[in-house]
C-alpha cells in the first residue's frame, strides 16, 4: 500500500471500485459507524435521541418573524397590505401565531419534564394558556417598541427616517427579539427564549439575556459587542453604544460548591442614564444614578449617584 | 374554571374543541384583533400600510450579490464561467443587475416621496438614471476592490492565498458592500445604501456608514467591532484592527434643538496611517497625519502630526 | 436631453422603448460589458475563470452542518431519531459526510495545485484519504466537544440546561467549527478550514484561525469580538470572555521583505487560565502559565509565571 503525506494510499490495483464493500475507505465505515453509535450513550456524548419532538432554532425564527410582521405591519414579508385588507391579514397573523406558539411551547415544557423525568401535567394545555397570554401582550410590545424607535431617531444624528431604524438598525432588531422573549420567560417558558435572543445576538452582535428587565424608549446605538446580563434592571431613557458590558462581578457558590443561579449579579441602570462606546459596569450592587453620563472605556464596579457624570481619565499616551 | 401558574385553565367539559368559535383561547383572538388593528394609526404603533412597494432587506442583499458576482467573476455564484462563455455570462448578469437596481431605486425614491407627501416626479426615470450611471462605475469599483485584496495579502501574515481573502475575508465582505453602497449614497438614493452596509454589518461585525469617504487598499483585520461613522475621511493604505471605533464626540443641535445631522462629526485619517484593534478616535476636527501608527486601546479626541506614534502609556498592571 | 440632479434623462420622446435596442440606458449596456470583460485579466481584477471546480462558502457551511449532527446526534436536523433507527440514520450521514468531503477536499487540492500551476498528481486520491482520516476522528472530536459542553455549564450561572448550551451558545458553535477546521488544517486540507471558521466567526463574532491548538475544556462565554490567532497555544480548561484578542505583537518579514508567515506570533495560555472580557494579550513568547486569572480590560505583552493574577489598576475615573 503506497503512503501519500503520511496516510495511506488506496492500491488502485487491489480495490479499483471505491463503492465495494469489502475493500477502500468506504469498507471501513461501518466499523467508525458503529463506534460512533456505541459511544452515544456514554458520557462522552450529548445525544437527544428519543422520539419526543423539540424546539428548533428554525422554528424560534419563524416565530420571531411573525411578531416583527404584527408588531410593525407592513414593512417585513407582507408589503401588500392596506386599509383595505389590512384587518383579514392580522387576523390570519395572529391565529397562525398563536396555534404555532401552542405547538412550540408545549414542546419546550414537554421536553423539559421528559428531561427531569417528570410526568408531564396539562403540558399541552399550558402551551395554549402562555401563548394566549403572549398574544394578548403584543399591543403593549409594540407600543414599548414604537418608543424604542422614536428614541433612536432622537439619539442619532446619522439616521433620516423612522423607516431606516426599523429596515436597518440592529439595535431594534435585537430589542424587539429581547421583548418577544422576555415576556415568553416572564411566563416560565423554558429554553424558546434564550435561542430567540441567541438568534438576535448572531445577526445583531448584540447579547441581551431574556431574563433582564428593561424600561421604554431604549436605544442601542451600532451594537456590536454590547452584553446586558440576566439580571440587570435597566431604567426608562437608557442608551448604549457598542461594546457596553453590563456583566457579573464573579460568581458566587452555594454551601455544596454549585454556582449561585438565581442571585442579582448585574448592574442597574436607572432612568435617563447613557452609557457609551467600550463601557464595563459590573456587579449585583452596582447602581447607576438616574441622568448619569458614563464615558467610553470605563471599568465601573461600583454605584455612583443620580446626576453623576464618570470619565476615564485618559490614560497616559505616548506621542512620538 | 382551573388556574395553572396564575394563567386560566381551558375546562375541558366546558370546551373539548379548541377550534370552537365560541370558546376557547381560539375564540378570543378576534378581540385581540381588533384592537392591534385599531391602534395600527396611533403614535403608538410603525405601520407601513399602503399600496405602495418598498425596497426590502431580501433584494438589496441580492443586489449585492449580483454586484458581488460582477466584481469578482468566477468566485461565487457562478463557478462554470470560462474563457468562452465570460462575455455572455457577464451581459447577462450586468442587464440583469440594471434591470432589477432601477425598479428597487425607484422603490426607494417613491417610497420617500410618498412619505414626505411629495408628488413623484420622474420617480421612474430617476431610478433607471441612477441604475446606469452606478452600472457605469462596475469598473472602477473593481479596480479599487483589487487595491483592497491587495492590502489584505501584504497586511495579513496568516494569509496563504488571495483567493482565501476573497472567500472568506469578513473585511473584504464588508467593504465591498460599502463600496457598492457608497456609490448609491453619492448618487442620492434613499434607504438601500444603509440597508446594504447593515447587511454587511450583520455578516461581519464591521459597521461603515454609506457616507464615510474611504480611499484605495483599505484593510480591515478581524474587524468585530469596528464602527467607521458618516462624515469619516479616510485615506489610501489605511490599516484598522478589529473594535476600532471612528465614532462622533459629541452632537450639536441646532437653535430649536434638534440634532444637526449635517455637520463633520467623525475623524480624518490621512494615507498610509494603521489603527490597531480596540482604539477610539472621536470628533469631526480630530485628524490622524499621514504616516502616523496609532497604537491598541487608544483613546484619541485630538489631531496628531504626519508621522506620529501614537502608543499607550499602558495603564499599570497588579500582578499578584 | 434634459438633466436632473446632474443625471442626463432619457427624452421619452426621443426614445420610448426602454427595451430599444438603439437608444436609451439598456442600449448602452454593451460597451460597459466589453469593458468589464476587457479587464478581467489585468492586475486590476481578481477573476476565477475557468472550468476547474473549486470549493464553495455553501458546500463548507453543508459539511460543518452534517458534522454537527453526528457530533450531537438528534439536537439538530434530524429529530426523529430513537434507539430503533439511530444505527441506520448514524450510518448514512457518516458515508454521505465521507461522500461530500472527499469531493471538495479534492477540489481543495486541486484548485492549489492549479493556482500554484502544479500537476494534479493523486489529487482524487488525496481528497479520499483525508476525508476517510477526519471520518476517523469524529469520535475523538465528539468526546472533546462533550468536556467544552461540560465547561460552559461549569461556567456560566446564566444557562439552566446542557440543552440550552448546545441549542444556542454561540461559544459552542465556535468552538465546533474550530475543532472541525483545526482537524482539516492538520490534514493539510488548502483553503476548506478557514471558509469553515469564517462561517463561524459570521455567525459568532468569534475568529478562531483553524490553525490555533485549543485543548479540552475550552469556554467562550458571550463572545463577539473574541480573536485567536493561528499560532496560540491554548491548554485544557481554559475559560475567555467576549473582546477577547490573542493576538501578535508585531510581524517579522524575512530578507527578501516579505512577511514571515510561519513562525510563532500569538501567545500560549497554560491550562486552567481565565482571561475577562476586553483583554488583548499578545506576541509569540507570552506565555501565561497554569492557573493564572488575567482580568477584563489589561493589555499584555509580557509572559506571567503560573498562578499569577493580573489585573487592570483601574485608571483613575473623574466623577462629576
């Protein structure tokens, strides 16, 4: 057998017919195959085989476009709507919504409780019930959202339209999946939310954890990079550039070593506060006062006072 | 009726058909219906609902494509071009590119007449106007695109082939796309331009606003992160790293108080200058001399001469 | 002719029939074909014309596709796999993945030796090989990407689930298509690995070179903006936060002038090293030893003895 840089070279004389099955690489597949399959089941593996159905990052989405459709009608998939039939289409948006939310929540819950061993109780039935109650918080998202679009318009003087911020601005896009999903987490839907933010922070560069808590008109201007954690509180008025971490200051343990879940390890941010390019604010206690200016480049690990105005001052440079 | 988690229980004596128009979370949606359709006309709600078409983020990604596939014949749709067939193939898709740039333009140029209850004058043969003339620039861009691959070899030791820039360099990507969309933003279209640079945005985490004036060989390394805002003026043989921000120091508003979006508010770079990954420079006055280096993590708000090195006194470090 | 904003009009009585072939913009298209055809071949245009085949952005993101769903079987994909037919299903993605791979790692080898105008000796046989030889590390693969899993969990109080890690942690998917490209890039696959990690480092914002040595254990938290440079060393269990750069100091160019594109540029990070959002470590002889903790925002050029802690004398803040 002839050696090409190190790995072996079929002899084209001895197995001249690759698709054989008793000689060449493809013969030896089989082998690999069962290996593979043997390990599945070892702790060497994730695996998800079982016939329970789960939730998928396709259908996440899906349904994450059809809330952009309701939530401003008109702009995304459907440009054919007007006075006219603008009443059929929404009813035929939200009653697909709903009944594709159903599925797609029951399958989440169900996939938990098949997870933790748990006999599943009225899974199906409380699919329904939170995406009755998602749907019945769409009016108030979308006004949330039309303040988060103004107070773009307000914040960048490069923008000229509303119509820019929704087609183009990513910071919309990653609020808007933000909103979505935080209201799918405050109903105790598990995993569906952090993919549809998963999502956003793959298109966006912008990272936003459902679980944190954040008041209207707030803008994100350009984005890319930008973190806001679990359990920060974000006032009223906020706004932040790129590369703005609100994050933890470490992670606390339990008695048995466990890393502490549920504790507040990420900053508030009171109303009216603008964070700027390159900004670190960390800690569970870390309180930015209302009307705060924190420049860019900052390290913050600690509360300042409403009013407060925190710069870097800037490290020495050396000019040659 | 039961109560699971807070949120009502469907009975199921009471309504054993979820498609019953009577009962049922189902047959409460019309409701909800009717009030997001009523609030579609408040302030509390962005609707594009009227006949008129828009231009989307679907056809101006593939304008860029197209564009893409002319650049760079060969690379990336189109794999089966040669010597023979390259003149056909090429009138084919430069008629295509025109045809289906002067719809979208003319989109874009109505949609804004509409919205600023404008008559359209001329929307049409605007649009075709505008098509051609960026049709008659193909040319030029490609050649200063070769400049930028150029840059990139000579710029990049871990690169082993300009066809490995042209496949898969996020830089490349991104200015490419803001080449293209420069071109329109000179020729005065509306809303595309930044739809295109924001598709790039979103692919490669390099954010160029369509106005930035931007030179010959241009690298961009890595590139997360890197904002080049409106009003930049950048140089031939310019270098920039990854999280390099050439952002606005501060907003001027004029005397009612809104922002004055015309003004020169980000910086100059002048030929030859490199900016290494994670620096700030900021403000419309601050020019960056030819020749100059400008080191990592900088934070710069103010002119340095031709020739600089610009480093940081880098801040001290607690080495325990 | 009449002119708006600078633009000639075409007079629509002159010319009607924008379809003419005598007069109007289409008919003018000709000549700017010619032209684009004409400088295909000059220095001022990177052009792929000819028959050969050569690997594509869409076939690389299809083979790190099916990797994905023999490595974490039935998260992905396919979700109906069970006990029953997993043997089946295991069985033909793996000789499909081995199928797929040998074409485009051949076209890979080819596309080089055509571009390097080499004889295309065993090209064919080559591709066979070192698709059977990545076959063969799928287990290997799998049972490391099980212990980087294990790490996000050890890490980050945010997820609730391994589920959650592996549907949505951008840090996985990176780590992923890293060990997948890393394993092609030992093969001396040309080209195919980068398009790989380019494809992650889109979706991610994280730029792992597949060049990079990463050892087990490995977490990326958050991520964008994360660079790893192809010549790192990194050991077991090591945990690195978004904006994170480990990068090179400066690059050598050899007599000739030309760029040193082997040698050891990016640092080594011994087992057990945490480095914090925003830090730029660089250079070919830092090394940070074993169990050091480097914090967010330092910049370092030098190497740490093991255990150190490294951190940021917080530049002095100005509080107003």
């Amino acid at each position: 057998m002839d050696i090409i840089n190190g790995l072996p070279l079929i002899n084209k004389g001895e197995c001249d017919d690759e698709r054989s099955t008793t000689c060449g690489f493809r013969a030896q597949l089989p082998g690999i195959v069962d290996d593979l399959v043997g390990s599945c089941f070892s702790s060497d593996c994730f695996e998800h085989i079982n016939a329970d159905p789960l939730p998928s990052r396709e259908k996440a989405i899906d349904l994450v476009e059809r809330c952009q459709d309701i939530l401003f009608p008109g702009y995304f998939r459907h440009h054919d709507i007007d006075k006219i039939n603008l009443e059929y289409r929404m009813g035929l948006e939200v009653s697909a919504l709903y009944d594709r939310l159903a599925v797609e929540i029951t399958y989440a819950i169900r996939h938990e409780c098949i997870r933790h061993n748990q006999t599943c109780q009225h899974c199906d039935q409380q699919g329904k019930q939170k995406a009755f109650a998602f749907i019945q918080s769409l009016g108030n998202i979308r006004k949330t959202l039309a303040t988060d679009v103004k107070a773009a318009y307000e914040g960048d003087p490069a923008v000229s339209s509303y119509d820019e911020i929704i087609f183009c601005y990513p910071g919309i896009m990653a609020i808007m999946s933000y909103r979505i999903a935080h209201r799918l987490y405050e109903l105790e839907v598990p995993i569906l939310p952090r993919i549809m933010t998963e999502y956003a922070h793959s298109v966006t560069g912008i990272d936003i954890h459902p679980g944190a808590e954040i008041g209207n008109s707030f803008f994100i201007d350009h984005g890319t990079g930008v973190v806001i954690g679990q359990t920060c509180h974000i006032g009223n008025q906020v706004k932040i550039y790129q590369g703005v971490t609100l994050g933890a200051l470490s992670f606390k343990r339990d008695d048995s070593g466990n890393l502490d879940r549920k504790s507040k390890r990420h900053p508030t941010l009171e109303d009216n506060v603008t964070v700027y390019a390159g900004t670190t604010i960390l800690g569970g206690d870390t309180v930015i006062g209302a009307h705060s200016v924190v420049g860019g480049n900052v390290w913050l690990t600690k509360s300042v006072p409403a009013g407060s105005k925190v710069l870097l001052n800037p490290p020495e440079l050396i000019i040659k």
